[in-house]
C-alpha cells in the first residue's frame, strides 16, 4: 500500500478528476435545494424545475460558465476532504483492528463504518470554509436567484467579504452540518465499496480491474446518496443564510419540514444522485489508478527500511 501522505495525494488527486465532470450536477442541486426556502409549496416559486430544466435555463441564461461557478473552491475542498478520506481510512482501519483482533486483515463492518466516518469528518472540518464559499458562489445567479444572494466574484473575493463581517468564526458557519453530512456519507461510502467488491469478486467470479471498479463504486454511489442527501439539503441552506436564520442542525431540520413538509429535505435527489454516482465512480476507480501509480513512485524513492513498514 502507499504511504499515508502518497494516499492522501492520490485520492486528492483522483476526487479533483471527479468533481470536474461532475460539478454542473452540484450547482444544479444546490439551486433546487434553496428554492422555496421556508416558503409553503403553493406560494415557492419553481425556478428551476428539475435535472434538465436546470441545466437548460442556466446554459441559456449564464452559459457554461454559469454551471461551473465555485469550481476553484470545490478542487480545493474535494482535495482537502477525499485526501483525507482516502488517505486515512486504510490506516485507521488497519489500526484499530489490529488493537482489536490482533489481525490487521480482519474485516469487520463496525470498524469499516467507523473509520469511514472518522476519515470523512476529519476532511469535512478541514475543508468546510470551502464549501461554504463554493455554495454561495453556485446559488448565485443574476438571472434565477434563489436563496441569499452573496454576489462574490470570486472565492478569494468571498473569503475576505465573509472575514471583514464576521471574522474566521464566519467561514466555519455550519460546519456541524457538514460534519454530520460527510459523516453520514463517509460512513457509507468505503465500506460499501469495498464489500460489493468482495461480493462480485466472491459471487460473480468478477476480476480486478476496470468492470469491477466501475460496478462497485456505482453500488456505493446509490447508498451514498441515500444516506447522505438529507444532511447534505440542511448543510446547504446553512452555509447559504445570512444571519442567523437557522441556529443549528436540527433547528434548520425542524424549520424546513414543517413550513415546506417532509419531502422538502429530499429536493435535489436526482440532481445530487445525477452528481454523486459519476463521481463515486471516477473517485473510486481513479484512485485505484492513482494509488497504484503512487505506490510505484514511491518504490523508486523511500528507502527499504521504509517500505518494510508498509
């Protein structure tokens, strides 16, 4: 396996691949989970009517430029949190289970989720004040607004705007929620990959390799995006407020429920699911790629001593 550090640039490396095919999907997703906010059904306007109707009225109104808006922000952040995703979650697990059964090999579902959720949220954290400037960036629009409009013309124009008002404790508004988010997915997301390749492997007779990678990570995606959509529609919405319209998690929970109902916490699925499945998939299958290249770097410049560890 590769180092820690050679993990942690390898799954960078790949979710930055992912997130550039994938982006339009985010800003897609984000418009519709802010439209109508607080607003009951009969009296929220639906700028934006779905998967296709987004796409089509933000290519006609702002191009493609529109789509992409946040991007810088959002290789950043992917950097940040699937470095860490990735980079740490093979040695928390081999770690713990090794304290635990002795035998680093063992694979056990408690520990699986466990360490997925802990190497997610450690990258959440890490990563939140670009999200949260990423999103303000993609709910902007001149031509459809929904939500707060910000109306930063760039990332480094949205984090010196967000410090001169509110200093640094405003670029980690609603990090609770992104903790909780990436935790719910991060838990998810390894553990179910790696267990649906066990299984095609086990029952399938499948052979590692391009179908195998492509199969598992798109079994991932669909839990994942289950899991993680209604954190991710609170998540948001608060990275989103100006103020303090919401005072936390459950408050914007609670909030969105009763004035828009239920399903309201599922708006955007099909975006984000649109989202999340391509990029599960080349996140997944470019790290492999990624890793596989990293490990041979690193062969041919850590001494023996070194790899002996690994």
């Amino acid at each position: 396996m590769s180092t820690t550090t050679g993990s942690f640039i390898a799954g960078g490396i790949a979710a930055c691949g992912a997130v550039t095919a994938t982006h339009p999907f985010e800003t897609i997703k984000i418009r519709l989970q802010l439209q109508g906010e607080l607003q009951s059904k009969k009296d929220a306007p639906r700028l934006y009517r779905g998967v296709f109707h987004g796409a089509s009225v933000i290519l006609k109104n702002e191009g493609p430029k529109g789509l992409y808006r946040g991007i810088g922000a959002a290789y950043v952040y992917q950097m940040i949190l699937n470095g860490c995703r990735l980079g740490f979650y093979e040695p928390l697990r081999k770690n713990l289970t090794s304290a635990i059964f002795r035998d680093s090999n063992v694979q056990s579902l408690g520990i699986n989720i466990f360490t997925g959720a802990a190497s997610g949220m450690l990258g959440a954290a890490a990563g939140s004040p670009f999200f949260l400037i990423k999103t303000r960036l993609q709910s902007y629009s001149p031509f459809l607004p929904v939500g707060t409009q910000h109306g930063y013309t760039n990332a480094i124009d949205g984090f010196r705007k967000i410090n001169r008002a509110e200093g640094v404790k405003g670029l980690y508004r609603g990090i609770g929620a992104a903790i909780v988010r990436t935790g719910f997915g991060s838990s998810v997301q390894l553990p179910t990959y790696f267990f649906a390749k066990r299984r095609l492997i086990k029952h399938l007779g499948m052979q590692e390799g391009a179908a195998l990678h492509l199969t598992s990570s798109a079994c991932s995606g669909v839990v994942v995006c289950c899991v993680m959509h209604p954190p991710d529609t609170v998540m948001s919405r608060m990275y989103n407020q100006t103020g303090n319209l919401y005072s936390g998690v459950f408050d914007c929970l609670t909030k969105t429920v009763k004035t828009e109902g239920l399903l309201a916490i599922y708006k955007g699925f099909f975006a984000h699911l649109a989202r999340i499945l391509p990029h599960t998939i080349l996140t997944l299958s470019l790290a492999e790629q990624t890793n596989k290249y990293m490990r041979k770097f690193e062969d041919r410049i850590l001494p023996a001593s070194v790899k002996e560890k690994l």
